[in-house]
C-alpha cells in the first residue's frame, strides 16, 4: 500500500472513531507514522485530503444507492435506496457528515459531484415510474428529507426534539410514502 494509500485509510479510520473534528492531516500523519508534512507531498491541500477520505464513502453510498434503484419494482427500488442512505448515515455518521460538506469539498479534487451528481436524477427517474406527475421537485424534496433524516440519525440531533429511542424507520416510510403516491 502506498503512502497516500495509508495516509486515506487512516483519514477513514479516525474519521469513524471520532469524528470529522478530530480530522486533522497531523493526526493522519502520526498514525501513518510519517513526517507531519507527509500529507502533503501527497495531496496539495488539506481539503483534497478529505477529498480523498470522502472518496471511499461516496463510493461505498453510490453501490448501495444503485443497487437499491436498480431493482425491479419502482417504488421498492426508491424505497429502499431511501433506507440504505439513513442506514449508511446510521452506521457511518462521520463519513456521512464529511461527504455533505460540499463547503470543504469543493474544487478539492476526486470529483466527488461526478458520483454524487447522478444520485438525485437517477432517484427521480425511479419516482416518475411510480408518479407520472413528479418532476425535479419531487426528487429534491425527497432527496432533501432523506439526506435530511440521515444528518439528524447520524449527528444524534433526532434526540434534540424527541427520546433517544426515536426509531426514524416510521418517519422514512412517511416521508417515502408520502412522496411516491401514486396517482
């Protein structure tokens, strides 16, 4: 494994022990067990390492939401790729986080958008075989409450208006649901 290799999988790595704030290229670095100044003989910036780190989030996310869309049934294959971005957000909180940071991830390299881009077209290609009515605005809406859903499970936030025993299961079926109807 290479040296920018390592210095990824150790971003990765401390990303989803302890958070995007712990993120620093010192830290990365030191776990490397490599000059303080390694990371950037690697990458030009702090935010094209991040990028990187992302990188292997948006990939993983991108197979879960494309094999969920590419199942047969329409409204099974949205639902279902509402329920692999909570649980992704669930399960990765940090990286989940860090791949919505388009403040501190643009224009630093992976091409990131190239992958991400193709999420809210190919949710709303799905919706129209339910709803022959939907159209942009009906993919956004549902994209924004899933990513939206998924920030509030992942940063705990969801225990701010309600128990911590708050299932979002129930909310997501509301909100697919309520979307997808179909005429």
């Amino acid at each position: 494994m290479t040296v920018r290799d390592q210095l990824v999988q150790a971003g990765v790595e401390l990303l989803e022990q302890e958070g995007l704030a712990s993120l620093t290229q010192r830290r990365i670095a030191t776990i490397v067990g490599v000059s303080h100044g390694a990371p950037r003989h690697h990458f030009p910036t702090y935010a094209s390492l991040l990028a990187a780190i992302a990188r292997v989030g948006v990939e993983e996310l991108d197979a879960v939401v494309r094999e969920a869309l590419a199942m047969s049934d329409a409204r099974s294959a949205v639902s279902a790729a509402a329920r692999g971005v909570v649980r992704f957000a669930t399960v990765r909180p940090g990286m989940f986080e860090l791949m919505g940071r388009h403040d501190l991830l643009e224009g630093a390299g992976e091409n990131l958008r190239e992958t991400t881009g193709t999420w809210l077209d190919l949710v709303t290609e799905r919706l129209r075989e339910v709803r022959t009515d939907a159209d942009e605005r009906h993919g956004l809406a549902l994209w924004a409450g899933i990513q939206g859903l998924g920030t509030m499970v992942g940063r705990r936030s969801i225990e701010a208006i309600g128990a911590p025993t708050i299932d979002p299961e129930p909310a997501l079926s509301v909100l697919v649901d309520g979307i997808i109807q179909a005429d």
